[in-house]
C-alpha cells in the first residue's frame, strides 16, 4: 500500500532543500518501496526516514546513510554528498530571526542604548571620565576603526549618566558631528542648561571639520566657538574625537593646540584580554557560547590588524547569523570570510543578488556616500535622503537590502557608511572610488553649489561659468544620470545661460557680416567694415583661447603634486594656447616647481603595504619585495628590470646599496642573493638565532644574536668571521660600539677605532654614552670623511682626516640622513621637510621641500641629474616614488668665504616694520616705488613716497624658527611689468601691476641673496649670492617654456592633449 503523497520541494530554496529532492529522487528510481519496507531494510524507524526526505532540515549522516543502504544507493558517494550539502547549509546566514536582537553591532557603532554589548574598554573610559574631569575640552585621538565613537556613545555617556561624586555631574549630554555647515546648525549645542552641574557636548568625527566643511572662515569660527564655550566657570565640557591622520590639523588653530596639550586621549588597539572580552561576553550576555579555539582565531587574527574592530564586530556580527543553536564555532567565523573577507563577502552578496538597474543604483548610491582624500585617506560623506534620489523602486530597495545588512546606517533623514572600514575592506567599492576619484570631487562640488542656487530662490549669478561650468560638463558628459533633479537643473540652467551669452555674441557678428554685404558697393566703406568685422572675429576667437588657457592653468595648478611631468607639460601648452597672465603663472610655476615626477610602483597580486621597498644609493633602481616575491625597477623609465625567482615561504629584508644583492629569510636560514645571475647563497647562521644586516660593504653581513646584541661580520665570497666587538643595537652602517666603549668605524676593508680618550672623546660619548648606558643616538659613517652622529634634536658631524667638528644640523625624532659619496652635501628627511645641507657651511639648507607631515621611507641623491628620490610611506599597497628637481642647489662654485653682506642690521631703537632694507624705482618717468621691510613685506608707492598703492609678504618666514626674513634685494624689469623680491635665500617674482605671486620660489643655489638685476632685455634675472657667482635665471616665457620641456623630456602627446585639452586644436608646445 503506498503511504501518503509527499509535499513538492523547490530546489533552488537552498541545499536543504535541494539535498531532500535528490533522497526522493533515489527513492523513485528504487521502484518508490514505502518507508515502512525501507525501515525494515535499513534498521531505522520510518517516521525518521521520512523526515529525512522533508526538506525541513538536514538529517544527521547515519540517517542518511540508511536511507541509501534501503534504495540500493552507494553509502560513500551519500557520505560525501551529505557532507558537502552540511558545509554548505553551515555558510547561510540567517537573516530572518525578526525581532531577536543580535549581540554584536557589525560596522555600525555601538549607541549608549547598547552598553550592555559594549566591552573591553572599561580602563580607556575611566582614563577619558577623569581627563574630563580635570580639563573642560579633550580629544580622543585614534585610527580609523579604532573604536573611538563607540568609546564616546557606549562608554562615556552611560558613565555620565550615573551619578558620580568623583566626576563631572552632567547636567544634560549632547551628541553632535560637525557636518558641511557648522556654525549654522551647531550654535545653540554650546549654549549650557540652567541646571547643576555641567553640559557635555560631544563632537564626533571632528574631522568633518576638514573634509565636509569648505569654507576656512566658518571652519575657525566653529573652532573659537568651541575653545570660547570651555572657558572657566562656563558650564560646558566639550569632547572631540578626532581620527589621527587629521589630528595634525588641530595644530593649525593655536588656541585649540593649547587646550588641547594635556587634554588628549589616544586611543589603541584592545589587548588581547580586552579582545577577549569584546567576542564572549556580549554572546554570553545573548545566552550564547563562543567556541575556544574561535576565540584564539579571532584574537590572533586581529593582533596585528590596524584599524580591525569594525572587522571584527562585522566578522562577529555574520558569524551570529550563521549559528545553529548556542554555539558560535570556528566553522561558522571562517564561511563568513574571516576579519579580512567577511565585509566584502556580505557586501558582495548583497550586490550579486541585485539586477542590473539595482546595481547601478547601488554604485551612484555607494560613491555619493565617499569623500574622496586629498593626500589623506577616503571618509564618510553623510548625505540627505533626497539626495540619494531614492523616488525609483530599483533604488529605495537597494537602500533597504544595504541598510539590513548593516553596511549602511539611517540617522532621521541623514544616510551614511556604517563605517569606514567599509571602503578599504570592499575590494569593488575601492576600485570604484579610484576610478571616479575626480568625478566625486566635482561632483560634491556640484552638490553644494546646486543646492545654494536652489536655496538662493535660482538666482543667475550663482550658476557655473567659466572653468567650472566646463569641467563639470566635461565629468558628466553621458553620466546625467548619476545626478539627481536639482544637479540636472543646475547645470542645464548653467548650460543655457552660457548658451544664451554664445547666441549674443553669434547674433552680434552675423549682424556686422550682414552690413558689410550690404555696403560692398562702396569700395571704402567695405574694406572698412571688412576690417571691422576681422577684427571683431580675432577677439572672439582670442577670448575663446583665453578661457581655454586659463582652464589649462589651473588644471597645471591642481596636478603639481599628484601627477608633476603633466603639470610641466600643461603649463607650457597653456602658454602656447594663449599668453594669459594665469598661463603666464604657470609657466613660471613650472619653473619654479620642485615636483619632477611620481611613480606609484604596480605590484604582484596579494602586496601588502608592509611589505618593504629600497633605493638604491644613487637613486636610479627600487627594490621591493615581500614573502615569495621580488621586483627590481628603473625608475628613469619605469621600467621593470627583473624579477628574480625566489622562494614562496622566503621574506625580503634587506638590499645591497646598489641593489645588486638581495638579503632574504627563509624558514630556517639566511640566504643572500644575486639579483643579476639569480645565484643564491646561504649564511652558515639558523633563521632563528637572530638578525643579519648588510655590513659596511655590499659583501659584509653584521648578525645581530636574539637579545639584540652584535655578535659576528662575515664576508663574502670567503665567509669571513670577525670577533665579537660590541654589545650595541642602534649602530648605522659602518659604525659599531665596541664592549670597551670605543667607537669601531669601518671604511670598506679597513677598520679604525676612535678611543673615549683623546681627540675623539666627545664624540665617542655622543655616539656610545657612559660605558654600559644605553643612549638614543646613532653613528653613521657612509663617506671616506665624515662621521655622522644622530642625537636628540640635532646632527653632529666631524672630518675623519681633522677631527675637527663642522656645524650642527637641526633633527627630529625620525630623521633620515644619508651623505653623497663625495662628502659635499647632507640629505635630511623627517616629516616636516626633505632638506639639503651642504657639509661645512653655517648657513641654512640649500633646498628645502615641506612635506606636510607625510612619512619617507627612503631617500637617495642624484648629483648628476640635480634631483632627490624618495620613498613615500602611506596606506597605499603599492610604493610610490617621488622625484624632486633641486636646481642650482648643488652649485659646484660655492666659496666658503662670502663676498657679499647681508642687509644691514636692524636698528634697536625703531619698530622692525619701519626700517626700510631695500628699495627700486620701476623705470620710466611714472614709474612706482618698490620698498622692502624687516619682516619680508614690500610696499609700492608713488614717485614722492607720499601715497601708497599696496602691500604684500614677498618673502617666506624662516622654516626653522619661523622668524620672517628681511627684504635683501628688489628688481623691477625693464618693461615694469615683473617685480623680483629676495630675503634670505628666497628669491621671488610678482606681477607688479596686481601683486600676485608668478609661481613659487626660484629654484636658485640656496644662500643668502645680496642684489638681483634684470639684463637689459628683461628675458633674464641675474641672482647674486653671498657665497657663489652671479647667475642668470630665465624670465621670459619663451626662454622659461625652452627650460620647462627640457624638465619635462617632451610636450603634451597627442593622446594626453586630447584628454585634457578636448576642445583646442593640437599644438606642438616643445
């Protein structure tokens, strides 16, 4: 008798079900027996047997193993069958829970409703609880994704909220971001509640500050309102959490630099107990259990990890879904993707499952929620609702499915990343970024001025024109439809009022041809309306080349420092288009500029940004490698040399000044080797005893035992050993501190000991300190003549051939310091500037680059090309190589002994402002009257010295001391239109009729300027210095475009004009 007729399954419900089709499936083709005939074949009850076959849910293995021993089926094939149907049944999340909370946030961040899930920071909250108590404002400083928002909402405000005698009494708690306009929507936060105690307002993401807010003003103003709200007896406490990368930035503000010296909290990353903390108890608050060895996993996973909370509270978060009763394995944590795949593997889910209109959505929805980093990594850009242009179905539920799975968080009608993380952690996201990088900082544009015109009532004048109008024509140009109504508005309106003024000016011309048709009877009056009308045609048509190089420019302007060979290149093409005084700015800029090239270095799959790089000494070859892997490049021609084999478990650590030999470490050994002939050879030392580094030479090798300790030199190719000589770590190349306190220095094959007795005694002490103490210097001897001693705030070098001593040279904390092998010059790099020091002078650095708080990894001197390489160190996994051209820097006629004096000295007895240090007369008879001062101002008056005309800052402040320079020498050119300005070893150029800078400063030889003079044709300026000859410098634009395009190598090509110069014929610029 056949049993009861079972339910349809749909297979494509899930490997459940599908598993449940394919038992029925071999029921049916074993002739259908009923499940009680089955049970007696097999030994289980029928009732089980049938279950098995439901769908519900998964049966266990014996069960199903008796199923296909009842149908005749093959137990191994079921078994591994059943086995991979469980794996993937285990890697489903399950989203369909309704109302259960889960204990873990994901990306967003934990809310003061969630202290209950909020741990391991109890120390960190009572360190920030009692800083507040003591100081009225604080920052919590930390990386992105180091937990600080989560400290502020879960931590300290729960804390607040609980009367503390001890602590600050909150009278009410504020919580606020600065957003776009800060001052306007944030005033009434700092005004305090009539009630006891104190009002806390809470400033999350203050970096805001810097990427959303654009205008300076109302940035200080926001700033001044804070420091002014936090003054004593005030009733207001402020705390501001800040991401480290923008910290640097609250220096620029002195009051808040002040109020904020020892009033800061810097946030870490959790020990491993606090980790521990952060994964179980929060399940265990949920009546869940977390497996051990999960624990472990996570906890190791995350130990070196920066930025990894928001991974791992994501990780967490899909690991929860996936559980099958109480208990949280490590089964579960790895089908989500781990710390380091789990946010892509849920977004990519989400993006898989949408449509093709979905997607697109998604992407336009995704990129408008990203402020793209300027030098500084990408953030968070909240944004309204109805900005997202959510009207279509397609898009509300793209919305929706981002927002459940938590990758997207709602606040009112503000939408935003749930974190930051999200953008690095998103491998597509991250590659969409990069390639509309420029289209999302136009666009953000668009969106501030769209929206002002909208508020402003339509008003005409606030439409685009001009550059603007054309650049955001030019990035939306089949893309409409990534904006939303009021953009389209915006820039049709702008569109048609720049049509409107093309129809004007067409309507005026056809006029003029009209008349001169009617009147080409009359000979005269033709030919004069002729002329008229060519006339009228050559405006037009130089006005359209105007607006073109002025767009030029500034586009050369904006790409100095991203992209500097095209900058040279455009600013010489906006010159050719049109001699406009901003193409006149740039072309001088151009010459004026330091950037020569930026080479981001492409990598092998699977680079890591830890992974190291090196320069050669003359920095013509990189070295960069990794685990398994090594590169060698031409960075003339960004070329890659070669790649030579090495093995997939062997790390790079070291290359040979002239990366020619390559020091790697294997899993039980050292091995050094040829990057040439690929020849490979292997240290008589285990991996394990300690470190190897490169000796003196490129075939000397210093091991370094496991405590830290230099124990042994070998020399290849005889493996030499020299004897145990020091007990000390932090020696440069070339140096070692020997057990006797003396001082080893090795040149090459030789060696020469400097006692701590005798001439050499100071700098021994210097080098080594007392005998047994360890000090914070470091020996350096990378020359035949010269030892370098790195300590505290200042560089100390003495003659190896005297003895003697020269100036000091001002450091920091990191220094980079590297010697020329002539012994001529100091490269000094730290992560205020890249400065250039010629050995055995007193004065200043001979070139100077700011480097804004970047990092450099790597720095190298290329004597022969005048330019400086060096290895910027960022977030980027690929190395990037920055070149600079020095100019006349390294100038070989440099004399010791200065011919020339400096300004005259200040007068004690009068203000600085009024002592006059230079002066010229423009020629001809209406000529103005140029001024220097004591601070660096010039001032330009009448021929009488009655009325003045203006004043500007003509001379930089002192980098060091930030002292100005007294005006040393002014220069008019023939033609009165150019007025040169020098102090110290600064030399500028200023368009004297509207005082504006004509690009930076010249790239001159760097000492002090005692007269400038233009040659009688005004094409050239002559630079006199105090310690070397006069020099001629090119002033006019042809001679400065000849110098730029034997910078640049080339003009524009063809293709790149076409790029960034669409609507202008191609010109031949070089």
């Amino acid at each position: 008798m056949a049993g009861r007729r079972e339910s349809p399954l749909d297979p494509s419900l899930g490997p459940v079900k599908r598993f449940a089709a394919e038992l029925r499936k071999l029921r049916a083709e074993a002739g259908s027996p009923t499940y009680r005939v089955m049970a007696q074949r097999s030994g289980q009850g029928a009732s089980t047997l049938s279950q098995a076959a439901s769908g519900e849910r998964l049966p266990t293995l014996p069960v199903v193993l008796a199923y296909a021993r009842a149908c005749g089926g093959e137990e191994t094939e079921w078994e591994a069958r059943w086995r991979e149907t469980a794996a993937e049944s285990a890697a489903e999340p399950r989203r369909e829970d309704g109302d259960v909370q889960p204990p873990y946030r994901g990306l967003a961040r934990f809310e003061p409703g969630d202290r209950d899930l909020f741990f391991g920071r109890d120390v960190l909250v009572a360190e920030l609880a009692a800083l507040l108590n003591a100081h009225r404002l604080v920052a919590v400083v930390g990386a992105s994704g180091s937990g600080k928002s989560s400290l502020l909402r879960a931590g300290l405000i729960p804390r607040l909220r609980i009367p503390d005698p001890a602590g600050p009494r909150a009278a009410a708690i504020r919580i606020l971001t600065p957003g776009p306009h800060p001052v306007a929507t944030h005033t009434g936060a700092m005004t305090p509640r009539e009630a006891d105690g104190d009002t806390v307002v809470v400033v999350d993401q203050f970096e805001e500050l810097y990427t959303l807010c654009q205008d300076p003003a109302e940035r200080a103003a926001f700033i001044d309102l804070l420091v002014t709200a936090v003054q004593p007896n005030s009733g207001v406490r402020v705390v501001i959490a800040v991401r480290a990368d923008f910290f640097g930035r609250c220096a620029e503000h002195h009051h808040l630099a002040g109020a904020l010296r020892q009033a800061t909290l810097l946030v870490g990353p959790m020990s491993p107990a606090e980790l521990r903390e952060a994964i179980v108890k929060p399940a265990a608050a949920a009546g869940l259990i977390v497996q051990r060895e999960l624990t472990a996993k996570i906890v190791n996973d995350v130990a070196d990890e920066p930025g990894g909370l928001p991974l791992m509270s994501h990780a967490l978060l899909e690991t929860w879904y996936r559980r099958r009763g109480r208990a949280l394995t490590v089964e579960m944590y790895q089908a989500t993707g781990g710390i380091h795949g789990a946010i892509a593997k849920s977004a990519e889910q989400v993006y898989s499952a949408l449509s093709d209109t979905e997607a697109t959505a998604a992407r336009r929805m995704l990129l408008r929620l990203i402020s793209p980093g300027d030098g500084t990594p990408d953030t968070r850009h909240p944004t309204d609702h109805a900005a997202l242009d959510t009207d279509s179905p397609e898009a509300r539920n793209v919305l929706a499915q981002l927002v459940r799975v938590r990758l997207l968080t709602l606040d009112g009608d503000t939408v935003e990343l749930a974190h930051e993380a999200l953008i690095t952690a998103w491998p597509r996201l991250q590659l969409w970024v990069e390639e509309a990088r420029d289209r999302l900082r136009v666009h953000h544009q668009l969106t501030e001025a769209a929206r002002t015109w909208k508020a402003l009532g339509q008003d005409p004048g606030a439409l685009y024109r001009g550059t603007r109008l054309a650049a955001a024509e030019e990035c939306f140009a089949g893309r409409r439809a990534d904006l939303i109504p009021v953009e389209c508005a915006f820039l049709d309106a702008s569109i048609v009022a720049r049509e409107q003024e093309l129809r004007g000016a067409w309507r005026t011309a056809r006029r003029l041809r009209r008349l001169r048709v009617a009147i080409s009877a009359i000979a005269v009056l033709a030919m004069l309306v002729g002329l008229v009308a060519w006339q009228q045609d050559q405006t037009g048509q130089r006005r359209l080349a105007d607006a073109a190089s002025r767009r030029v420019a500034a586009l050369a302007e904006s790409m100095r420092y991203a992209d500097p060979l095209t900058a040279l290149r455009l600013s010489v093409a906006a010159w050719r288009i049109s001699p406009t005084l901003e193409a006149r700015t740039a072309l001088l800029g151009a010459s004026t500029q330091p950037e020569q090239d930026a080479f981001a270095v492409p990598g092998p799959a699977g680079q890591s940004a830890e992974d190291p790089s090196f320069l050669s000494t003359d920095g013509s070859t990189l070295v960069t490698g990794g685990t398994g892997y090594a590169q060698l490049w031409d960075l003339t021609s960004r070329r890659l040399l070669r790649a030579p084999p090495v093995g997939k478990d062997d790390r790079l650590m070291e290359a040979s000044s002239d990366a020619r030999r390559l020091l790697f470490r294997t899993s039980d050994a050292w091995e050094v080797l040829d990057a040439a002939s690929g020849a490979s050879t292997r240290l008589p030392l285990p991996a394990s005893d300690g470190i190897v580094l490169f000796g003196p030479t490129e075939d000397t090798f210093l091991f370094y035992d496991e405590p830290g300790h230099f124990a042994r030199m070998w020399r290849l190719p005889r493996r030499h050993r020299a004897p145990v000589v020091s007990e000390r770590t932090n020696q440069g190349p070339g140096t070692v501190c020997a057990r006797t306190g003396d001082l080893l220095v090795w040149d090459g094959g030789s060696e020469r000991r400097l006692g701590r007795r005798g001439p050499w005694a100071s700098a021994v002490r210097l080098a080594c300190g007392p005998h047994g103490d360890a000090v914070g210097s470091y020996a350096l001897h990378m020359d035949a003549d010269h030892l370098v001693i790195v300590a505290g705030n200042r560089i100390h070098i003495w003659s190896l051939r005297t003895g003697k001593e020269g100036p000091s040279i001002p450091a920091t904390a990191r220094t980079f310091v590297s010697i020329t092998p002539d012994g001529r010059f100091l490269t000094v790099a730290d992560k205020r500037a890249i400065a250039l020091w010629r050995l055995g002078s007193s004065a200043g650095p001979v070139f100077r680059y700011p480097l804004q708080g970047r990092w450099v990894a790597e720095v190298s001197l290329d004597q022969r090309r005048k330019l400086i390489r060096y290895l910027e160190a960022g977030f980027s996994t690929a190395p990037v190589i920055r070149t600079l051209y020095v100019g006349d820097a390294l100038d070989s006629d440099w004399r010791t002994d200065g011919v020339q004096t400096p300004p005259p000295a200040a007068d004690p007895g009068r203000p600085v402002e009024s002592q006059m240090t230079a002066m010229d007369v423009a020629p001809g008879d209406g000529g103005r009257v140029a001024t220097g001062d004591g601070t660096g101002w010039v001032t330009l008056w009448d021929r009488t010295i009655k009325h003045r005309f203006g004043m500007f800052d003509a001379v930089p402040t002192d980098a060091e001391d930030g002292k100005p320079h007294p005006v040393s020498a002014l220069a008019y050119s023939p033609d009165s239109r150019i007025l040169a300005a020098a102090g110290g070893s600064s030399v500028r150029l200023w368009d004297a009729a509207s005082s504006r800078p004509l690009g930076t400063t010249l790239l001159a030889a760097g000492d002090d300027v005692v007269s400038l003079a233009f040659n009688r044709a005004g094409t050239t300026l002559i630079v006199h210095g105090a310690h070397t000859p006069p020099r001629a410098y090119p002033i006019s634009p042809q001679l400065v475009a000849a110098s730029v395009c034997a910078r640049a190598g080339s003009g524009l090509s063809p293709a790149a004009w076409k790029t960034f110069i669409p609507d202008v014929s191609y010109q031949q610029t070089c």
